[in-house]
C-alpha cells in the first residue's frame, strides 16, 4: 500500500535507502568480526576497544537515523533525544570509574 501526503502526493519509496543502509551495517559487522578474531587481543587491546567503540557508534547513527527515521526530523527533536542519552552513557561512564576508584582505595588505604 502506498503512502500518501495530505495533499494526496505519492511519497517515493525508501526502500533503495533501507537496502543500502543494511547493506553499510552488514559491512560493519563483518569488519568488526574481522577485527576480532585477527588482531591480537593481548598486543591491541585498547585499539581493539576504541575500533569497536567507534564502529558501534556508526551503526548506531545508522539505525537511529534511517530505521527509526530521526534523520528526518527537526534538530531540536534530534537533540531532545541525543542529549539525555549522552548524559545517560556519561553517567555510567562516571559511576564505573568512581565504583573503581573505591575499590581501590579499600584495598590499599583502608586495608593498611
């Protein structure tokens, strides 16, 4: 079924834009696969972290733009939606760093 705009306008298909999407994230999971079983995990391992965080962040930019079509909308809905999951990621970020930071001064300080 075709979709229609209020002005009764067939809208163009996007389905050659969902195909090529897949086709972007396919070729990232393969690289990232690629990237995991290749590179020495005990040489590269914050490459490896790094690489993975960045590809993880483009296909999530992907699916969030194409999939759930928020490339499409205003900036300021982009930015209600981007900026508190960007205080979320800081928040776990902080608390993992802190939660070890204690630990640590546990083990050393306290139990000395």
């Amino acid at each position: 079924m075709a979709q229609h705009t209020e002005s009764g306008e067939k809208l163009p298909s996007q389905t050659k834009e969902i195909w090529r999407t897949f086709w972007i994230l396919l070729g990232i999971t393969a690289l990232e696969f690629v990237i995991a079983f290749t590179v020495d995990a005990d040489l590269y391992k914050w490459t490896k972290v790094g690489i993975f965080i960045i590809l993880t962040l483009v296909k999530a930019y992907y699916i969030v733009g194409i999939f759930m079509h928020l490339k499409h909308e205003v900036k300021s809905l982009i930015w209600t939606v981007v900026l508190p999951c960007m205080f979320v990621a800081w928040l776990v970020v902080a608390l993992i760093v802190e939660g070890g930071y204690i630990g640590w001064e546990r083990l050393f300080f306290i139990g000395k």
